[in-house]
C-alpha cells in the first residue's frame, strides 16, 4: 500500500480536521487517492459472506468515531462516506458472539459515542435495523458503555418511519455520486434547498 493512500486514515485517525478538509478538496482528491470509503485492509478477509468488522476497523468514519472525533465524523459523512458501510449481507451471529458489531450505527453505540454520532449517522442514511439487538440484549454487559441518549435516539429511529423529505434528500445525494457532493453549492436550485441538500440546514 502507498504511503499517500493512508493519508486520509491518519487524519481521522488523530482528529485533523485541516488535513482531511484539504485531501477531500478535488484536486487533492485525485493527487492522494484520498476515498472517505478506503478499505486499508491488509490481511486475508474472513467470513466474506458476514458483516464483520474486518473492514469496518480500516475505514476512515470508524476510525474518527472510535477516537470520538466528531467533527471529522461528519465532515467524512458530507463528503459522502456511506453510514453503512460493511453491511455486506446477514449477520454472523459467531462474529457477534465475540463483541464485533455488525455496521457502524452498531460500533458507535458500543463505543459510547454522544448522541451527535448517531444523529448523523441516521441523517446520512443509516439504517436502524442493521443493528440486531433486542430488549433482552440491552443489558447485557457489552452494553454498558452505551450513551444513554444516543441509545434513546437509536430506538426511536428503529421504530419509526423516516420523512419523505429525508428520504429524498439521501436519494439524491447517492445518485449524484460522492465525487460530485462538491458541486451542489453550484446547482441552479434555491439556497435553502442546497443547505438542505448539503445538511447545512
């Protein structure tokens, strides 16, 4: 793996902000190969046909979530890293017996991150149901680094439906593509509908 490829890593990794600010900019984009979905996986994969944290570990929005950055963790999530990203199929229950979450909604509660994680996570797309807790599953002893408020939020996502509007906003965002999130602020389209589009809003 080049060095320029983990660039992006790094920077969520320590919390720079700048750095990944300046990598996600078009031409440094391209310079540094710089993906908010880089898979830096370096071994063998495992259990390719479960959603395990083999690659989730690796990508640059775990990585500032782990480390609770938050303000990379969104910057990431704007420039169009997918809050699902690892689901690959059902889950491994033998992954999970282990204390692997299954998605990313799944490591930021288990990581205790604040409610502010999981209120991007759910604006950007995530879905709720990927996360395969139950009531009884709750209190068990993997739980208790839980936020309190970010688990209230979760619950309430995963029992009710999401707006028409949000829906729209996650269709379009995923039809234009991440390398084009950049030039919304250019479309011909009203401004509240741009900060929309851009979670400025």
């Amino acid at each position: 793996m080049e060095q320029d490829d983990m660039r992006l890593h790094n920077a969520a990794y320590v919390g720079d902000l700048d750095t990944l600010r300046n990598l996600l900019q078009e031409d440094e984009f391209r310079r540094f190969n710089a993906d908010v979905d880089m898979d830096h996986q370096l071994g063998p994969r495992l259990l390719l046909s479960a959603r395990t944290l083999n690659t989730l570990v690796v990508c640059p929005l775990y990585i500032s979530a782990a480390y609770h950055h938050l303000h990379c963790f969104q910057l990431l999530l704007q420039a169009g890293a997918q809050p699902d990203f690892n689901y690959t199929g059902p889950v491994c229950h033998e992954a999970l017996t282990r204390g692997l979450a299954s998605c990313l909604l799944d490591a930021v509660l288990r990581h205790g991150c604040e409610v502010a994680f999981i209120h991007l996570l759910l604006d950007h797309g995530a879905n709720p149901a990927l996360v395969p807790w139950d009531e009884s599953e709750l209190e068990a002893p993997n739980r208790r680094k839980v936020d309190p408020e970010a688990l209230r939020v979760f619950l309430e996502a995963r029992r009710c439906p999401r707006r028409l509007t949000h829906l729209c906003r996650i269709r379009i965002r995923r039809a234009m593509g991440k390398s084009r999130l950049n030039h919304i602020p250019s479309l011909p389209l009203p401004e509240p509908i741009k900060n929309f589009l851009l979670h400025k809003n």
